[in-house]
C-alpha cells in the first residue's frame, strides 16, 4: 500500500549454523526472500568462514542487492546471518545495513536485530562519554557496543548476553554470530517474534517468521522464549532462561493483524487463522446486507474471507494488485499520491459492478490510500461500499518497532468513526472492537502488547521518540 498512509513493517532476521561448510550465503538468501514483507529499505548477510567475516549489504530489495555473482563472493562457510531493514530508529542509509560488523580483541561480532530500544539515547550517551564513536545512527550499533562492553566484564559471551539483557530495554529479537557459534536472543517480554528449526542436513535455521524455516525445507522445532537465550554451537543447542518471566509476556498483536505472513505461525498461533477470527469478529458487530466480500490485497484478504464465512455473504476477488509495485513507490503530492495507489490497485469490474460490496482491509492510518480504494470502486460501479477494518483505530505511538511515532498523523485522534467514514467516502466504516484483540491469535495462555490501540505500555517511555534522534542537522 501508499508508503504515506500505511504502517510499515519492522525488520526481519535470519541465521544459520550449519553442520559442514557450504556456501550457507544462499540458504540466507532464500531465507530473506521470505521475509521481505518485513523490510524493503536494505538488506545484508554475514557469512562466517573459521571465523573470518565477509559482509555484503545495500539499499534495495534482497533480489536487487544480491546477484549471484555477490553471493559467490561471501564463499562458502559453517555459520551466516541476514537481515531485512526497515528502521525505525536512524536513517535508512546504507550506513544502516545490517549486519552490524564489529572487530574487537575479544572476538568479532556479527548483530542482526529486530526491534527498538526504548533507552537508545540513554544507553548511547552512556557510551559515548566513554569514548565509543559511532559510525551509524541506528539502535542496533549501541547494542553491538554494549555487547562488546560486557564481554570485557565477563569470562564467556553467554555471560555478557545475559548482562547486557539487563541493561537493554524495550524491543529486541538478535541473532549473534560469533567466531564458533551463533546465539539467539529474545527480550524479556518478547515483544518481536524469534523462532528455530532444522533441515534435513543437520542445519540448525533461526528466522524472525516460521514461513522462512519453510522457504529453506527446515522443520520448525519451537519459538524462542521472552528473555531466552539460545546458543549454537559444536556441541548442539542450549538454552539459558536466565531472564525468562523476568517481565510480563507483550507480543506484538499487530503481528496476527498485519506483519507476519499468513503462512507463518507464531508462539504455536497460526497467522491466517488469526485473520479469519477477525473477520468473523467484524461480521459479528458490524452485520451489513451486501451482495459480495472484498478484500485489499495482500493483507485483507484472509480477513475478507472470515467476513464472509460468518455473514454468509459471498467471497470473490474485487480488486487486483500490480505486484511489480514496491512499498517505497515515491509519490511526491496528493495527485502522484492518488495516481501511486491506482497504479498498485484495479477493480474487477465484473465482481462490483451493481454490487453492495463489504471492503475489508488491516487498517486506516492518514486515510489516503483507503479513500482511494473507496473510489476505485465506485468507479468501476460499486452501489455501496462498507468498509471494514481488522485493527481498532491506531490511537497511540509504538515504541518497539513499528513506525507509529506521532499522534498527529493519526486520523482517529482526529476524528470520530462516523467523521472518518464520511471523509473516506464509505456508506458504513467499522473497526475490530479492542476487546476481540486478546482473542485474535487464539492462544490460551499468552499475552499482548496493544499500547497502539489501548495505550497499555508495557515498559517505561522513551525520553526521546523521534527516529532521527541521532542524525546531525544539515548545517552541523
């Protein structure tokens, strides 16, 4: 969807030990393909070969940024990280890119990261009084720095994960690749989804979504715990729970609504079928005589199609979605803007046409691309539009990886649903009830974060939010 009006997605992680050496850079490769939906800004992969680190990273999608020719030359290897970006913390330059490389006397250190600290600017002008120097503006850097830190306080690099998870707080789903092993990290209320399986080689595969386990024929073994840490090394896989019920439990909800792909699962819940709950949810409340179910593309149609199972109302494709389009399509002004969302959407004309149509997408933000759609349908002879949505209105900042960072630019802090449904030119508008949320994964026994809906945060707030914190002025 338009980049102007639509949340955007985080950053997905990948890593893999292998049993023998090979030139793991692929299985990263594929595994990141998996992923994208995660993050479209930059991508990279670090490959270990005895411990000697070669690193290949840009801005671009993971097709554009790694030709075979560049993964020929990360070579053949025993372990491999790689990360799909989009920051919500520092620029996104290619100074950014993950991995984070750093080269120390205690041993190099590979960091892939998924998430925001939320004591980034503590944590850097601690460190920066001590003498670190910076060469990027992300979070991912301090968490490198503090890593290295402690390693120096300690007499094993699993000592110095778990000291530093003391000292980190907020979002953080880490793959670390060091010279004999790689360790998975979760933060202690696992706001960011981090799971591991195995192929059938003996590779073990860590990635931020089980779809990309699948990518790589690697089993799903399980998903790892807030506040675990999981090491990978010669000797097999051990878990230390060291932090684990150190904080509440606080996954992202937003995940079952919009992140994750359909065909992952996460802490044991399927996405789809968390999709389906909140369109039967929505069908529930928000009844509507019509003639036919619509979903946006990609991600309101597993909720179009729980609409329908519910209501009764019949499910059929309504409007197509030029898949050649990124997410990053720049539309400078409203008329590019507009123009932007016509060439990424089409209706079929042939399901509209004299039709009372149920439109269902994830969510509403500035209003743009939604009102947009409502138009396209029109057009193409839609007699009525209802419009519903799988979120409840977004009424708050997100802090822990979802760039959600103003209350301004929100248009339900602006206007009431029947204000917002005359705006985006709807004949009815509802959004999932907040009380459906806790129900959505189906998952007894875990609990949510929801602070965007609900304002129910479950760490302290920043002192500072905004994502250029660490970027110098023009005229600096």
């Amino acid at each position: 969807m338009d980049s102007f009006d639509h949340i955007h997605e985080e950053c997905g992680v990948f890593g893999i030990y292998a049993a023998n050496p090979f030139h793991v850079g692929n299985t990263v490769y594929y595994g990141l393909y998996a992923l994208q939906h995660r993050g479209q800004e930059s991508c990279g992969i670090t490959v270990s070969n005895n411990g000697r680190f070669t690193t290949h990273k840009d801005l671009g999608l993971v097709s554009d940024v790694f030709t075979p020719e560049e993964l020929e030359k990360l070579g053949e290897g025993s372990m491999a990280v790689g990360h799909v970006r989009y920051g919500t913390t520092g620029n996104s330059g290619r100074e950014n890119a993950q991995p984070i490389v750093v080269s120390h006397f205690t041993g190099a250190l590979a960091t892939v990261h998924n998430g925001n600290l939320t004591n980034a600017g503590e944590l850097r002008h601690e460190l920066e009084s001590r003498g670190a120097i910076f060469h990027t503006t992300s979070d991912t850097e301090i968490i490198s720095y503090v890593l290295t830190q402690e390693r120096l306080e300690t007499y094993t690099p699993e000592d110095a994960v778990l000291r530093a998870m003391n000292r980190l707080k907020g979002a953080y789903s880490l793959i670390l690749m060091l010279e004999d092993k790689l360790i998975a990290v979760r933060d202690k209320n696992g706001f960011r989804p981090l799971c591991y399986g195995r192929n059938g080689h003996g590779d073990y595969i860590i990635a931020s979504e089980t779809c990309a386990l699948s990518s790589v024929s690697a089993e799903y073994i399980r998903d790892i715990k807030p506040g675990e840490v999981v090491v990978f090394d010669k000797t097999g896989v051990h878990s230390l729970s060291d932090n684990c019920g150190k904080a509440p439990e606080a996954l992202c909800i937003f995940e079952y609504i919009y992140f994750a792909r359909p065909d992952s699962r996460i802490d044991g819940a399927s996405i789809h079928h968390a999709r389906l709950r909140a369109g039967k949810f929505l069908a529930q409340d928000y009844p509507v005589e019509a003639d036919i179910v619509i979903g946006v593309p990609d991600s309101g149609t597993d909720g179009a199609i729980g609409y329908a199972k519910e209501s009764g109302i019949p499910y059929d494709i309504g409007l197509i979605k030029n898949k050649y389009i990124g997410r990053t399509f720049i539309s400078p002004g409203q008329k590019s803007r507009e123009t932007g969302v016509r060439i990424k959407l089409n209706a079929v004309r042939e399901t509209v046409e004299g039709k009372r149509v149920v439109l269902v997408d994830d969510s509403i933000v500035r209003s743009t691309t939604i009102a947009r759609t409502v138009a396209i349908l029109r057009e193409a002879g839609a007699t009525q539009v209802h419009v519903r949505i799988t979120a409840p209105p977004f009424l708050n900042p997100c802090y822990y990886g979802v760039d959600i960072d103003s209350r301004e630019n929100l248009i339900a802090c602006k206007y009431t649903v029947p204000e917002i449904c005359q705006l985006i030119g709807a004949d009815s508008l509802g959004y999932l009830d907040i009380r459906h949320l806790n129900e959505l994964p189906g998952n007894e026994g875990h609990t949510y974060c929801t602070a965007c809906f609900t304002g129910d945060y479950k760490t302290r707030l920043p002192e500072e939010t905004k994502r250029d914190m660490f970027e110098k002025p023009d005229n600096a």
